[in-house]
C-alpha cells in the first residue's frame, strides 16, 4: 500500500483529536458503533488472536451499574458521555484460534500456559483499545479514554462467575475469563470544554536511530 494518509486525515486522527470529557447533547447511533467495530477489527494482533471484548454501555440503567466502580473524578463525564465502552480482554481468547489463525495449532501455544496467555491478552487488548480510538475518531466519535475505576468491581458487574451470569454473558463471557482492561468514554465533544493541550515529547527526547 503506498498511498498516504491525507494531512486532513493525520489531523482528524491525531494532530487535532483530543481527549473529552465534556459531551454535546447528540446521540451515538448503534449503526456508528458498528462502524466502528468494523473498522478497528482490522488492526493487527500477535498470531492474529483479537482477544478484545467490547461492552458499549448506552443505557442511564447500565452506566449506573459502572457507577460504584469509578473514580469519583470519572463520574460526571461518563454519566454525561452518549456511551462508555468497556474494553476488555479474553483471557481464553485462543479457544478462537482455529477460526482465526488456521494454518497451525496456535492453540497450542497457550492453552496450557495461562501467565503467556494472560499476558498476550492484555498487550494486544491494549494494541485494539487504540486501534479502537483511531477507528472512533475515523467515524466522527470522540474520545474519553480512562483508567480511574476499579477492575475487580467491574468484572465482578459485567463478568461474573456463572453463578452470578444472566443468560447474555453465560453465552459470551462464561466462566469469568473475560477481564477489563479501560474504559472509554464516546460521543460528540464539547470542543469548548477540552482542557490546554499538554506537550510531547520531541524526537530526539522519545527515540533512537541505531
């Protein structure tokens, strides 16, 4: 692929995107948070698992379940915010594996080593949560990505043991092996309300030419 992104696009996606935790009041449509997905899919992962889970929480009834687990800064914003997304991670993700990556028995690789899975699970979790920033913003979404909750306290709402598990999530998240990684507030910032632009780090300051 040799074309290049368009300075417009660099723009929207990096050089003028900007975190908000002031929001319009403008609906997120399920259609855009389906774009979305679509887009952020494509970006690459080790052995190409994809163990990111997404819960897109839209409802008062649903953010206020994540309520009790939030910073108490965190609150407004995300009961303010169209939709907050749980990006979470499936530390069983290899059961997917032959679906995914066919060609070997990548299954192999970690059904029998929950630390290495474990720990792939949540870099390339990390690696979709910011291809998942990227595609939000692609679609015309900004972004509040956050850090300030507990990720017990949400497992234990959204993840829970089968015991505790609606029909939903004994189908899609069984026996609590889906784990948060962040959150991410999403709709229409406020561009009124974002705070002073903080700095960066030059080249020289961040990177090494060897």
């Amino acid at each position: 692929m040799s074309k290049r992104l368009s300075e417009e696009g660099m723009d929207l996606l990096f050089r003028q995107a900007r975190t908000h935790s002031a929001w319009l009041e403008k609906a997120v449509s399920d259609d855009t948070l389906r774009q979305l997905y679509e887009l952020m899919k494509w970006g690459p992962t080790s052995a190409n698992c994809c163990p990111a889970r997404i819960l897109f929480l839209r409802t008062e009834e649903a953010k206020r379940r994540l309520l009790p687990a939030l910073a108490p800064g965190n609150v407004d914003k995300t009961m303010a915010a169209p939709v907050t997304a749980i990006i979470a991670y499936d530390t069983k993700f290899y059961e997917q594996l032959p679906k995914l990556f066919p060609h070997t028995d990548a299954r192999a690789w970690f059904a029998d080593t929950p630390e290495l899975a474990g720990i792939t699970a949540r870099r390339n979790s990390s690696l979709q949560g910011a291809y998942f920033m990227l595609a939000a913003r692609a679609v015309g979404l900004d972004c509040g990505p956050m850090s300030g909750f507990d990720n017990a306290m949400v497992d234990h709402e959204f993840f829970p043991a089968d015991g505790q598990a609606d029909a939903f999530q004994l189908e899609h998240f069984p026996d609590s092996h889906v784990k948060s990684n962040f959150l991410c507030n999403l709709g229409y910032g406020d561009p009124a309300k974002v705070h002073p632009r903080g700095p960066r780090l030059e080249f020289a300051e961040a990177c090494k030419l060897l």
